[in-house]
C-alpha cells in the first residue's frame, strides 16, 4: 500500500479534485471497485464525489483516468 509520503508531488487533495474526479465520469464503476478493491456502492460514491478515498488510492484513480502509467 502506498502512504501519502510516497505519492508524487503533484498528487494532492487539490489536484485529485481537479484532475482526476471530474475524469472518474468515463470510468464505470465495476472498474473502479475492482481497481480500488472496495465495493460498488462504495465505488459509485467516489465516482460521483460524495466520497473522497483514501490518498493511497489517488494514483491508482489517476491511472485508471489516464493521468499516469499504471
């Protein structure tokens, strides 16, 4: 599991708001449950924003947007 120390400097709370979550609309949210490894309840909150995930999941959801190499 990646800490927040070890996220790249770019990746804030700030830059998962502007960049990844308005992304997250083009990614289904099987695909996010199964990347993230939580459920699809809990998947279709972060997709829509009414939850913001852990940060250790912040690159995974970058990547899956397109944002970074996975």
């Amino acid at each position: 599991m990646l800490s927040g120390a070890s996220l790249p400097t770019w990746l804030t709370q700030s830059s998962y708001r502007e960049l990844i979550l308005p992304r997250l609309a083009t990614v289904t949210v099987p695909t996010i449950a199964q990347a993230l490894h939580v459920s699809e309840p809990y998947a279709a909150k972060v997709r829509k924003g009414q939850h913001v995930p852990h940060p250790m999941h912040w690159q995974t959801l970058a990547g899956l947007v397109g944002l970074i190499k996975s």
